[in-house]
C-alpha cells in the first residue's frame, strides 16, 4: 500500500477517536465577565468526561474561538469551526453575540446549545438551538414576582439598553408581568447616550420604590455607579448579566438580580462542581457562568452518547429528546418542541456588593 495512502487512513482513524466540540466564548471585552467563567466550566466539563473514558471511548477535542465580544468576529468563530468539522457548538452569555453565530451554524445543520443566552425567541426560529439556561421570559417574571409580591415594591423605574437584544427582551417581559401584578411603571429611559445626571435626576423626580435595570454586566456597572454617587438608594434590580464581579463592589447599595444559581460548597446539588472548579483553577466559579459552560457541554456530551453517533443532524435529534438532565443550575428536559428548559430562578440580593440573601423562584414560562 502507497505512503499516502496509508498515512490518509491514519489521520481518519485518529479523527474517529475524538469528537470535535466548538465552543464560542468572549474571552476579553464587555461580555468576558459572563464568558471567561463560562468557558472554564466548559473546559473542566471536557477534561472530567475524558479522563472517566470519554463518549464511548472516544475523547472530546474542545475547539476554543475567542469573539472579543465582537459580532463580526463571533461569526468569523462560527464559520472557522464549522470548517473543522465540528459535531456540535457550545458557548455564548448574550442574544446579541448568539445572533451573530446562528445563521452560518443553522445553515451548516451544526447543533448550538447556548450556555447563557437567554432569548427564548432564538430558540423559536432557529431548529438547532437549545438553551441550558432558563429564558429571558422566566427570570424577568421571578424578578417581577420578587419586587411587587416578595418585596412590596410598587412603583418602578425602567432603564433600558437600547442597543442590546438581550435588554430590550428583558425589561419588556418585566414591565409586562410587574404591571400584570398591580406594579406601576413610572418611568421609562434609554441609558444609551443619556447624560448621567439628569438621568439621575430623572429618577428622583419619579420616585419610584425600585429600579430595574436591563444592561450588560459592564453598562449596568456605570449605571450604578451614577445613581449612587446621586444619593438615589432605591434598589436596582436586574436580570443574570448582573451575576458579575463588576457588581461585587462596596458602594453599589442594594442590587437584586435574577440568576441561575447560588454555587455553595454548602448545597447538594452545587458543592461537587465548587469544590472541582476550585481544585482546576485554584479559586472557586466566580458566578453562575461558570456551571452553565459546565452543563452545556454535559448536556451535549450525553445528547452525543444517546446518538451513538456524531452526525450533527443525529445528535440534534437525541437534545430534543433530553429529559430530566440533572445539572449544576438544575434539571434540564426539552418537551413540546420547545428547547428552552423550565428551571428554578435564583433571586440574590446584594448589599454593597455581598451576598445578603438568596431565593429559588419557579415563575411559568410565557406561551
């Protein structure tokens, strides 16, 4: 037999005993707070299912591509790994970016299952998207439920990004179920653009018992910071982008976010992956992130070995049929036809930037 020829058979033996994993994650840039967690988490799922034997004995190749939360180059990552042939994607913390890698892997046939973007309408138009994570719809009425019912906070004001899809989904779905539950919208602004000050003075004018803000991790940061240094004390509440280590600082009051999990080395369900996190990286997960990267990636690794195959149509096939997916931040089961999970919310209260309080919330998803 020709030199080629066999060394041809060589390299198809060797990709058959891996299974090729794209994972699209921001690694620097506005989203790297939410990201770089997640991507950790996903990396340590990969390490610990190859170390017990792989997928049927084969490995996981994890292919990493850095978006820079950049969405020209987050769907550059998406066509660079559809041509190494991967089986499925992982990866992404915000609809915006997802939407940038959605239509070269929708039109590949490549399975997606999103770890933190929580649009539940993406899950809607696109076949091959699942999430790991509850949706925008589900934690906006768990943060609505907590003010007006939990809290006895009556009046809000809303603060939007107006540039960011995520936002727009988010305050939409709490302004419809906080007035649905008897809550007053008294004040509603775009923080693109706006001078802070009189924003600030905006918000004092409208008197409102609460502030719900629906920005990224890096804006909500700034938004804060305004707000207090206007002597404004009023709780700001927010949706799993405040799940942030640029929210964890004094000065910053009380914040009330929605996320997907309180990881304790305390709790049955969450100590194993703190106490693993920690042994990989030598600090413990810095939020919720963190174990939805490490779900998505089990997730898809049990979605692969339910297939016995990793033909990407085969394998979207066996994530439609997931049921009861015991995960870090929950169960996960898609039935219906709707790929978005139903899972608890995690409602934690923050008090200049320590955790002063947590709750598990179980709103109904919208229709």
């Amino acid at each position: 037999m020709a030199g080629g020829d066999q060394s041809s058979i060589n390299q198809e033996n060797a990709s058959q005993q891996v299974i090729k994993i794209g994972s699209i994650y921001n690694l620097a840039g506005s989203q790297s707070s939410l990201d770089l967690p997640s991507a950790r988490g996903a990396r340590l799922a990969a390490k610990q299912i190859n170390s017990s034997g792989g997928i049927d004995g084969k490995q996981i190749d994890l292919i990493l591509c850095d978006g820079g939360s950049d969405s020209a180059k987050v769907s550059e990552c998406a066509q660079s790994l559809i041509r190494e042939n991967v089986s499925a994607m992982v990866g992404l913390s915000d609809t915006d970016m997802l939407l940038a890698a959605l239509p070269a892997t929708s039109s590949a046939g490549i399975p997606f299952v999103t770890s933190g973007a929580t649009s539940p309408v993406l899950a809607e138009e696109y076949d091959s998207l699942f999430l790991a994570c509850f949706g925008d719809d589900v934690q906006a009425a768990a943060g609505a439920l907590y003010a007006f019912d939990g809290m006895g906070l009556k009046r809000c004001s809303l603060l939007v990004d107006g540039d960011m899809e995520y936002a727009i989904l988010l305050s939409g779905y709490f302004k419809d179920r906080y007035r649905d539950l008897g809550g007053e919208i008294v004040m509603e602004a775009f923080i693109n653009g706006s001078n802070m000050s009189s924003l600030s003075r905006a918000v004092v004018a409208a008197g409102p018992d609460m502030i719900y803000l629906a920005a990224g991790p890096k804006q909500a940061g700034e938004v804060i910071e305004a707000l207090r240094s206007s002597g404004i004390i009023a709780p700001v509440f927010g949706g799993d982008s405040f799940d942030s280590v640029d929210l964890r600082r004094a000065g910053t009051g009380t914040i009330v976010f929605s996320t997907h999990a309180l990881l304790d080395d305390n709790s049955s369900r969450t100590a194993e992956f703190v106490q693993a996190y920690r042994a990989e990286y030598g600090y413990p997960p810095e939020n919720a992130f963190a174990a939805l990267g490490y779900d998505a990636v089990r997730l898809l690794a049990e979605a692969i070995d339910a297939a016995n195959s990793s033909d990407p149509q085969a394998i979207q096939a066996a994530l439609g049929n997931i049921s009861d997916f015991q995960g870090v931040t929950g169960r996960i089961s898609y039935g219906s036809g709707r790929r978005v999970p139903e899972k608890d919310v995690t409602m934690i209260t923050l008090s200049d930037g320590e955790i002063a309080g947590w709750e598990a919330v179980r709103p109904e998803q919208s229709n």
